[in-house]
C-alpha cells in the first residue's frame, strides 16, 4: 500500500468514521461514544498522527496509560470496542494494511447482576398510583415497562401510530430510529396491561404523531401534545418509590427492563426471544440475565432441598413424641 495512504490524517479518519456511523444511523448515543473514545486516543498520541500510528506498540502506550490512570474496567473496555471497530473501519477504507488488534486478547469488564424488583416492591409501587389523571397515567407506564421491557426513551416517544390492538392484548412496533435495533423491533403486552393503556387514553385521547405520555402541568394535569421527557419519566418513578417505601436503587426506568427480563428467563424464557425482545444486537448482551436463573434455580432448592424435607420430617416426629 502506498505511504500516501498509511499517511491519513487520524483525525481526518475518525471524522470519516463518525461520518459513516451516522449514515448507518447509529444511535446519538452511541455516535458520541465512538466520537468521545476516538477523540481521546488521538489526543493522547499527538495533533499530527496518521492513521499509520495505530500500531500495536501505541495501542500498548495508551491502555497502560488508562491502567496508570485508574480507570474503571466498563472505561477500558469501552476504549477497547471503539477502538477495535475504528481500527477494522480504516482497514476496509485501506488507509491501515494490518490490525493491530490481531492476537491482543479483548478486555472484558466484569458486569454486575443488574437491580430489579421484586414482585412485592412492584405491587406496592403500583399501589401507588392513585385513580386520579397522574396516577392512571403513571399505573399504566409502570405496567407496560414491566410487560415489554421497553427503554425509557421508547416510552417517552411513544405514539399511537405504532400501537396495534389483537382482541385483549397488544404490540408496539417501535421504529429503528427509537430502538437500538437497525430494523426496530415489536414488542407484546397483556390484557391488564392494555386496560391500564386504554385508562389512560380515555382522559387523553390520542393524537396522531403525538406521544401518548404526556407531561404534567404545576397544577398535575396532562399537556397535550407535550412528551414526558425521560428525565420527567425517572424522577416520577423515585416519587412513587419514596411513596411505597423502596430505596437504595438507582436509573429507574432501566430496572424495570431488567425485571422484565429477570421474570422473563427465571420463568424459561430462551436468550434468543429476549434478546429480540429488548433490542439488542447480540446475546452477549442478555447472557447477564442467566445469573438470575441461578439464583431462582438456589431459591427453590432452599425451598425443596430433599435434606431438609428429611432433617424437617424429623425434628416434626422428634416434637410430636415429646
């Protein structure tokens, strides 16, 4: 490959990427995390490094100075996706004729098990909303969280155009622009839920293109046309978690995903239907959710352990002989 090539700006490379990221209408989101990562790289190696400064040897230089930084392991693995994808990029585009990466093993951050709700936090959270507007309209949000595991700017976006009824239950196509998924996704709800949905738009009627939560005025009445904003969405549900009594949890609208997909797999559900239930690209993603499993599969065995049916018959005949 010519050194004309190799000799690509790096800075000129990211705008390219960031550029083609966008015309495959990647997430804002994840546009500015490749932006962020990418930015931080080159600026650690110098105003003037090309494309042919990927090297293994810079790659090494630039993790240990994260290492020496103290950085969490989510941050370097972070640097670490972004990088390898930026890298495979400026390989198609033949600005770079060897990866870098080939043989460096991927840093992985442990995950945590996500926080969810338990089935009584969720029945006193629901028992929190009162039979007024606010309270119809929250019920009816908290149900369809927790029936489709929707993100919380999918619910804010929410509109009548991409709800279809089937008898006593429903779907909501949620469109790609909304949905992680470069093809959207579907996603189902029950007959309780769509009685809390159909509650709520009995005070609200909705209005085409315009989204189905509203907010709130000062005085607590619904704004027409007005969008619950996803920050709206998660202090309204610390206000019924203070309410029901439930502390100590955080990013609210996302434990109810995670409860949604806990109860999901803890009642059989397969990886692959939940991951095309949540939006997610790859199973990677919800393999975290097997940990919930096992904790259930521990549970019953406290619960049915044959030892313990065997020492419990005992102390039993032991207490009625004496």
């Amino acid at each position: 490959m010519p050194h004309e090539q190799t000799a690509y700006p790096l800075r000129d490379a990211i705008a390219q990427f960031i550029l083609d990221r966008k015309s495959l209408r990647r997430r804002p989101a994840t546009i500015r995390y490749y932006q962020s990562n990418l930015q931080r790289f080159a600026a650690f190696l110098d105003e003037t490094a090309t494309v042919a400064d990927l090297t293994r040897a810079n790659l090494r230089a630039f993790f240990a100075h994260l290492a020496d930084r103290d950085v969490s392991e989510a941050t370097h693995a972070a640097y670490d996706r972004a990088l390898r994808t930026f890298t495979k990029f400026c390989i198609l585009e033949s600005w770079l004729d060897q990866d870098p990466f080939e043989g460096r093993p991927r840093v992985k951050a442990a995950r945590d098990i996500p926080d969810t709700l338990e089935l009584a936090e969720i029945r006193a959270l629901i028992a929190t909303c009162a039979g007024d507007p606010p309270g119809v309209r929250d019920r009816a949000m908290m149900l369809l969280l927790l029936d489709t595991g929707m993100r919380a700017g999918e619910i804010c976006a929410f509109i009548p155009s991409w709800l279809t009824r089937n008898g006593d239950r429903g779907t909501i196509r949620i469109p790609s622009p909304q949905s992680k998924s470069a093809r959207g996704r579907t996603v189902m709800f029950s007959v309780e839920t769509l009685r809390a949905l159909n509650a709520w738009l009995a005070i609200v009627p909705p209005s085409p293109g315009q989204p189905i939560f509203t907010a709130l005025s000062g005085h607590r009445q619904p704004i027409p046309g007005q969008a619950l904003t996803t920050s709206g969405l998660n202090q309204m549900m610390r206000r019924h978690a203070d309410r029901a009594g439930i502390h100590g949890k955080d990013r609210w609208c996302h434990i109810w995903r995670h409860t949604f997909a806990r109860m999901y797999v803890v009642r059989g559900g397969d990886l692959e239907t939940l991951r095309r239930l949540l939006g997610h690209a790859s199973l990677e993603t919800v393999r975290i959710y097997l940990e919930f499993r096992t904790q259930d599969l521990e549970d019953k065995h406290h619960q049915l352990s044959p030892v313990r049916t065997l020492f419990g018959s005992m102390e039993d005949s032991q207490s009625r002989s004496s």
